[in-house]
C-alpha cells in the first residue's frame, strides 16, 4: 500500500501488504439479495488471494443516457444496502456522490465517496465530499488527461483532507468509444495518490442510438492485466451474476463467476512486476 488511510480502511482484513487493492461490486443497488450473493463471492476469493477488498455500488444512477433507465431503488434503501453489505461481510465500501448535499448524506453509510468521471473538476463537489473527512476516489474525466487530475486531487488536499484515490477510466475517442492510455497510471501516481484502474467503464461504448450503452466484457482481462503491469495500485471491476439482466451497465460488466480464475492470474502478475 502507498497510503496509510489505505491500510486504516484495510485493518479488518488479512492481505498481503504487495498486493494490489480490488473495488467491485454491482454497477447499482438491485436489491439485497443480489447484492449480497455478490459482496459473499467477492468477498471469499478476496480472503482466499490475501486482496484487499472495497465494495462498491452505487445507491442511484444519475447520469444515464436514456430518461427510461433504472436509476435505483430509492436513496434511503440504497445507501442502508450499501451500509448493510459492508457491514455483513466486514468490508469497507465506497458510492457514488453527485451534488455537495449527496455528499453529507453518503458519508453516514460508506467509507469512501467517489466523485464520478464527468463531474470531477465540480469544485463545489469535491470540497464538499473533502470536508466529510472521508476517503475521496477522483474518476478522471474521459476529456482530461493524467496529469491534469492533479488539480482534483489539490482541491481535496488542500481542503484539509490528505485521502485522496485517482481512478483512470478510459479517454473519449470519437462519439461511441474509449480506449486507454496507460501513461496516465504513471503521470497520476507522480501526485502521490494511489492509482486505481476502472478496467470495466474503460471498455463502454457510449453515445449508442438505443439509449443504452454497449462495452467490450471480452477485453476486461486484457485492461487488468496491462494495468497491473503498468504499475496500478488497485482495480476497480463491475462484476454480476448474470450481467445480461444487470439493471446498468450489462454490456461491459465481468461476470462473477470469471472473477476469481482473473484474480488468480493478476496475482501473478503483481508478483512478478513488483
């Protein structure tokens, strides 16, 4: 680990301190039972691969394309599910925080607010998810570059509040794809943040006339595995038990029973990069 607030948030669990760190979990809140089937299995290779594990969901969607997609089950119900999973499996957890008033609320039920890609140079925002005094997770923009993410994370530390994680998530190319350059993983560790890869929205394919956005899932270990050799402190993975009936972002989310023969293989490859 890079940081002590990371092993603060770890202290619960058993890893290996050469690890590489795993946020996963469903895309949104679908319900406890779905959730919880996911945070068990999660949860149960993560002990078993000695990884630090976050479980992550968000309480509701506020940026989807279409006006008819599911956007969650309520903020309340979300955010006590989240709470609830975290607290059943011993884990920590992280959500999504999209206003200065959202985050007030989130930081009664989780441990680490994330500000979402298209929202991380909202200045307002990331002050506010600062003063809770809770770990802050930057997605960078898909129209920035690495190294301008210092600025985000500036905001957050000189607000008093030294936790701050950079996540790298693709760059736009063109209207309906990403692609990844991993230069960015280097360029953002130089601010001294952990660096995490979003190896699942790095694959989307947005902007798609049917209102829906599409992904690559073939490539999710193609993403991870080139993260963890290019030096990626953690992984961020949107996984499912049946991603085709996944209630946001099916198309490009890992399905949880590829997850551990995954992990397996990216243990291996931090051992041998290290």
């Amino acid at each position: 680990m890079q940081a002590n607030f990371l092993e603060n948030l770890f202290t619960n669990q058993q890893y290996s301190s050469n690890n590489f760190f795993l946020i996963a979990g469903p895309c949104v809140v679908e319900g406890e039972e779905i959730v919880f089937e996911i945070a068990e299995k999660v949860s149960t290779v993560c002990k078993q691969l000695e990884i630090p594990y976050i479980f992550k969901a968000s309480y509701k969607k506020a940026n989807r394309t279409s006006l008819n997609s599911f956007t969650g089950l309520g903020d309340e119900l979300g955010l006590e599910l989240i709470k609830k999973t975290g607290e059943k499996f011993n884990v920590p957890t992280i959500t999504d925080v999209h206003t200065a008033e959202e985050c007030t609320i989130a930081a009664k039920y989780v441990d680490v607010l994330q500000i979402p890609a298209f929202l991380c140079r909202q200045t307002d925002l990331l002050l506010a998810a600062a003063a809770t005094g809770k770990i802050v997770n930057i997605k960078k923009g898909q129209f920035l570059s690495g190294p301008s993410m210092k600025f985000a994370a500036d905001k957050i530390i000189h607000a008093g509040n030294d936790q701050v994680m950079l996540t790298e998530r693709g760059t736009t190319f063109g209207y309906q794809d990403l692609v990844v350059d991993y230069r960015n993983i280097t360029w953002m560790k130089d601010t001294g943040c952990p660096v995490v890869m979003d190896v699942t929205h790095s694959l989307q394919q947005p902007n798609q006339t049917s209102g829906i956005t599409g992904g690559n899932p073939q490539l999710i270990s193609t993403i991870a595995k080139a993260a963890i050799a290019t030096g990626a402190d953690g992984l961020f993975i949107e996984t499912h038990p049946n991603p085709a009936q996944a209630k946001s972002d099916g198309a490009n989310m890992l399905s949880l029973e590829l997850l551990e023969d995954l992990l397996k293989q990216l243990v291996k490859i931090r051992q041998a990069v290290i």
